[in-house]
C-alpha cells in the first residue's frame, strides 16, 4: 500500500494544484474530441467499418459522502444547484475492440469534486481529484439479435448480455482547505480488481439502449473496500459510425489506509453526455 503524502500550511497552495488539475481535465475531454471528429471524416469516406468502439464522456457529478486527511474528516456533499454553480466535473475515454464473442475494453476517467462550506468564521474547503485506468476482458454469455453486430450492423435489432472482469488503477488527490488555519494534502493510488457485466438492447436501426455496472477492490491488498459503478442510457444514430449518448452514472468509493488517517467514503452521481465513433 502506498504511503500517504501530507503537506500542511499555505506554501503548498491546494487552489493551484486543484486549478492545474482541471486544466488537464478539460484537455483530456476535448482533445479526443477535437482529434477523433476531423480524423473520422477520412474513415467514413473510405468506406470503413468494423467492431472498435471509442467514446468521450461528460460528466457532471453530484456529490455526497466524507474525505478524510491526516486524521481530518469533512463531509463532502455538493448538490445538483452546487453542481451547476461550480467547476466539478469529469471526463472519460473508453474503447472496445471486438473479436467474436470476446472483446478488450478500457477506461480512462478523471473527475474533479470540491465542496466549498462554513462553519461559524471558518471557511471549509475540500477537494478530491481523481483518476481511474481501468483495462478488462469482456465476453457476450447471451446474443440475441436478429442481424450482424449490435453495437455496428444497423440492420440489427435484440439484445446482448456481456460478462466483464480486469484490473484497474486508481489515484486519489485529496486536499483539505481550512481558513483560518492550516491545510492538509494527501495523495494515495491502488490498483484492485474489478468484475461487472452488461445488458444492450436495440430496439431500431436507431436506438440503443444499455445498463451496465461493476464492483471492485474488495479489500484485496492496496485495494480499497469495495469500489462500485452503476449507470444506463440511450444512444442515437446521428449517421455513419456517429451516435450521440445521454445516462446516467452511479459511483461509489470506499478506501481507507492503515490507520485511517487518509481516507475516502464516496458516493458520486449525476447526468453524463457522449459522443460515441465506430471504426
């Protein structure tokens, strides 16, 4: 397990690295978006098609659980008014490549929570900066549709149900703001298992329709108590290999290091949007 890194007064200002944080944030979002939509056209054109899947997610999370720094806990709650209000937000990259009734999948997320409060004279703020690479094996148990690839053919129509397990790392930046007073930081990462699955349906050339969750950690070595994703939604057919998506997602976290100086008891939840290319 890693050793948590503490870092008290104001000389390690948190608002800079939070600030640092979301502009990388906001590259990671739109770079793949920018890249993939001007680079696709030349695909199209060529007449390609086949069974890889790469979308970009937006995310815009609610919060509500506590965040824990050298022996510190504050509440961490951040409702759908703070939300809009606020900067939070996360951003996501994930592929599929399909072979067959086996497929390889993986996951790039980062979000960026901060829930600021006061209590008496004393303003509270915290933050949590978070990112999660995620790799994993999926395989179809159920395939019932009536055409090629649900995910590409548009003649297809039915539904799929996916079985998934891997690994994912994780890398929790937590910072606790206190002013008057001294601030604390501390930063830890793990790597857990994970296994979930997933239901497709699609009832036209048009729609698709999907739920999918997971759960992970389990308290296996580094890994944090238990690490859960919930999430559905609708994507549609804007042309040629582009379908646009709207869900929503369900997370929740539960780590804590030996001795529970450093710690995160999280749930995040909130609508997402994403823009979904097939290769």
């Amino acid at each position: 397990m890693d050793h948590p890194v503490f870092s008290f007064g104001r000389e390690d200002t948190p608002k800079v690295k939070g600030s640092y944080f979301r502009c990388k944030l906001l590259i990671f979002f739109l770079a793949p978006v920018i890249v993939l939509v001007f680079s696709h056209r030349n695909t199209i054109a060529a007449g390609s098609g086949g069974n890889f899947f790469l979308t970009t997610y937006y995310w815009k999370p609610t919060t509500e659980g506590d965040v824990t720094v050298a022996g510190q806990t504050r509440t961490h709650s951040v409702d759908t008014r703070e939300s809009l209000e606020t900067s939070n937000f996360g951003g996501m990259l994930k592929g599929e490549k399909w072979n067959g009734k086996w497929g390889l999948a993986f996951e790039l997320l980062v979000i960026a929570l901060e829930d600021q409060s006061r209590i008496g004279g004393t303003e509270l703020n915290t933050i949590l900066d978070t990112s999660m690479t995620g790799f994993s094996l999926l395989w179809r148990l159920a395939d019932k549709t009536t055409g090629g690839e649900l995910m590409h053919d548009p003649s297809t129509t039915g539904w799929v149900l996916d079985l998934e397990g891997g690994v994912r790392h994780t890398r929790a930046d937590l910072e606790i703001e206190i002013d008057p007073g001294a601030d604390a930081a501390a930063s830890n990462n793990w790597v857990e298992p994970f296994a979930g699955g997933r239901v497709l349906y699609r009832p036209s050339r048009k729609w698709i329709l999907g739920l999918r969750m997971d759960a992970g950690g389990f308290g296996i070595g580094s890994a944090s108590d238990l690490t859960w994703n919930l999430g559905g939604g609708a994507d549609y057919r804007l042309g040629e290999e582009k379908w646009v998506q709207v869900g929503y997602r369900m997370m929740g976290i539960k780590f804590e290091t030996a001795g529970g100086q450093t710690g995160i008891d999280m749930q995040v939840m909130g609508p997402m949007a994403a823009i979904r290319l097939d290769f």
